[in-house]
C-alpha cells in the first residue's frame, strides 16, 4: 500500500535508512552518524530515529 509523504518525512526516513545501515555495519558512534546525516542535535535524532522505527539507535545496533 502506498502512502503519501511529504518531501521532509521522505527525506527523513531516507537518513534514517542510512543510519540503520551504519549502526548494523560500522562502529561509528551514534553521535558520529547523527553528525554524518546532518543532525546539529543528538536528541532531535534519537527523537527521529525512534519515531520512524520505535526503538532508539541504541537498542537498535544491540538487536541487530
């Protein structure tokens, strides 16, 4: 089923595609690849990150 989404919420869930790439095969810290999608605020991506996939990087990189 297709969804409509704005060009901000695409490109959002875009970096965090990206970001779930990063956490499962590099070693960068979360802060390192918050930094690399542009994020200025560590929290604003946790935020982000967890309203996309319900779970922080964090708990993300754990289980994967």
């Amino acid at each position: 089923m297709w969804r409509l989404l704005s060009v901000s919420q695409y490109i959002k869930e875009k970096k965090i595609d990206y970001a779930k790439m990063l956490l499962r095969t590099t070693n960068l810290s979360v802060s390192e690849i918050a930094q690399r999608l542009g994020y200025i605020n560590l929290s604003h991506f946790t935020a982000s990150f967890k309203q996309i996939t319900n779970m922080t990087p964090v708990n993300y990189r754990k289980k994967y």
